[in-house]
C-alpha cells in the first residue's frame, strides 16, 4: 500500500515514524503548505511524546503542497490526514471523492452529527485512527471480551488527565480542537464503545476551563462520568481532562471488572520526567494474581501496528474493529453526552 501524508505536524510526524518501520505500507509522499517542511525541515515539530521533529530526506518522496495535488496522484493508495481537527471534514470528504482510501486521525470530526456522515460516505473506505486499542495493555481488554476469557463484563473505570496542554494552542477551542472531552477523552470514549457498546445515558460533573480574564469558556476542562447502559448490571465510569499544574505531565489507566478476575494498569508521567506505574495486573478469582509482560517501551511501534492494520484493509479487505469509522462517530457522540448542556 501506498500512503501519502496531509498534515505536518506532531502526529505527521509520528505516523512518518511508523511508516518508516512497517512492512506492509510505503510512505510515497506528503502535503504541506510550508515551504520548509516541504524541503525536509521537520525540526519545529514538538509533542507530548516521541521524539522531536528532524531533518527528513525527501529525495525518494512525493512532496505536494496542495491536497489536489495529492489526489491527482494515481499512485496513492491511501491519505493519512493528520492536519489539526477542524480540517478533518474537508480533507476526508475530498479523498473519498477522489477515490482513496483514507486514514484520518482521532477525532474523525468535532461534531458527532458531521463524523456520522463522513463514517457513511466513506463506508468501506474511510478508517479512523483511534490508537489506544492498539496498545498491548488496552487490547488484553478486547480479547479478554471477544474470547470471555474472564467470564461476564461487569464494568469498569476509565482515567486520562494531562497537565497544561502547551503543545496545542487552540486546545479549548470547540470549533478548531475541542478541548478536552473530544482531543483527549474520545480515546477512551472510543474503547468503552467497542467493549460495552453505546451508553443510554450519562451523568457527568465537570469544571469548565477559564481563560487569562477568569471568564468560564464553553469547553469543560475536567469531568467525572458515570455511563448507563442496557444492561443494568454493568458500572461504567471515566474522568478525564486538565489539571493545571504543569508538574502533572500525564496519566492514564483503568480498573476493568469481570466475573472471574479484576484487571489493572495506569502509568503516571510526571514534570520531573518521573514514571510510576500500577502494571497490568490480573487479579483472578481463585486468589492468584497474573502480571503479564507487555512490550510498551516505544509508543512508535504501537502506531506501526495500526498503520499495518490500515495497509491490511486497503490490500486484503480486512478491517480491524478499531479503525471502524461507525465506532470513532459513536465516540464523538459519547463525548458530546457528557458536555455541559450550556456548551452544546
């Protein structure tokens, strides 16, 4: 499969990390609109992982400036679109129209109304990269489900909360990122979609974010949700969002029920480049507990996993359930459930 890149910036440049290292998809070339970026300057890039940007070799790339360009290209396969959210939309609708197969980072859309209808115009063809399924400690959850493993899901808590996001300066903005529930929840909104299905209903508290003037803006900073399903058993919660202190850097985890066992993992970064972690802990029924070992040390290699998936989709018809465009829309959804009903 042959893959083209739209969007270079921080999770460009990840996905160019991971194209280098797989072995199903070629990365044949990029778009972008500055100059630099076009004759390999990648240094200015930044994120909350992974290493920096670097000078890139483009001699044996396709360089575009111009999504059209792109399309006109007979010889991609594939658009990875990794330009900021709100251009998600435009980027996707245009590859479809165009023909290719398209894999668009998380969140497919900022609205729930406009990615279900970018999931149906692209049914067969669009593919969502939703990412945290692929890490090992998250996809013991799915096969643990898929397989019953662990007998009947009971439910589950889900966190993820990072410090000051400095890397993104239109964090908080509904209309260009979506702040903290759609950039950051939607990761694990989008796993509890594919192991419990949709929730009825949500009851949520959250603190909404204040800007430099102390005004509260529309857009929840932190929130603690409690999720309702059909089946009445199951105890779903998550937190998720901002803590202001930049010392807090990021944490992320769970605590999953089943039947026959308890399942745990979180991993905290800290300012001071501090790492303390609960690993994945199983906790069976019978009084034994299981601690599997999982390669999590390169987050790149878990990003090649899912451009492989992609590259499986395009060459064999095969799609993985987490790049399902129908469940990243359903995401989006869940998101906006637990918005406050000011900031809908």
């Amino acid at each position: 499969m042959r893959a083209a890149i739209i969007g270079v910036g921080f999770m460009g440049w990840i996905h160019y990390l991971a194209y280098q290292r797989s072995g199903l998809a070629e990365l044949a070339g990029f778009c972008s609109r500055d100059a630099a970026k076009r004759a390999g300057d990648w240094r200015g890039i930044r994120g909350n992982f992974g290493p920096p940007g670097e000078m890139i070799d483009v001699t044996n790339l396709a360089v575009y400036a111009t999504l059209d360009e792109m399309l006109a290209d007979p010889s991609i396969d594939l658009v990875d679109v990794c330009l900021p959210p709100h251009l998600h939309g435009d980027a996707v609708r245009k590859s479809l129209d165009a023909g290719k197969w398209v894999l668009c980072e998380k969140p497919l859309a900022l609205t729930a109304k406009e990615a279900h209808s970018l999931a149906e115009k692209g049914r067969g063809k669009l593919l969502v990269a939703q990412i945290l399924p692929f890490f090992p400690e998250y996809k013991l959850l799915q096969d643990a489900v898929e397989k019953g493993q662990f007998g009947k899901l009971l439910g589950g808590r889900f966190k993820r909360v990072i410090g000051p996001p400095s890397w993104i300066p239109d964090f908080y903005d509904l209309e260009q990122v979506g702040g903290p529930l759609v950039d950051l929840h939607v990761h694990d909104a989008h796993l509890m979609r594919m192991l419990f299905g949709m929730p009825k209903t949500v009851h949520s508290a959250s603190r909404l974010h204040r800007g430099t003037d102390g005004i509260a803006s529309g857009a929840p900073q932190y929130v603690e949700s409690i999720f309702h399903f059909e089946d009445p058993e199951l105890v779903v919660s998550a937190v998720s969002g901002v803590i202001d202190q930049a010392s807090r850097g990021f944490t992320h985890g769970y605590d999953v029920q089943f039947e026959l066992a308890n399942v745990q993992f979180e991993m905290a970064a800290f300012g001071d480049d501090s790492v303390e972690k609960i690993p994945l802990t199983i906790a069976h029924a019978d009084g034994t507990v299981e601690r599997p070992i999982v390669e999590s040390g390169d987050a790149i290699n878990v990003f090649v996993e899912e451009i492989d998936a992609a590259a499986n989709a395009v060459t064999n018809g095969f799609l993985h359930p987490a790049l399902d465009a129908n469940l990243a829309a359903d995401a989006i959804r869940i998101c906006e459930m637990q918005m406050p009903k000011k900031s809908k």
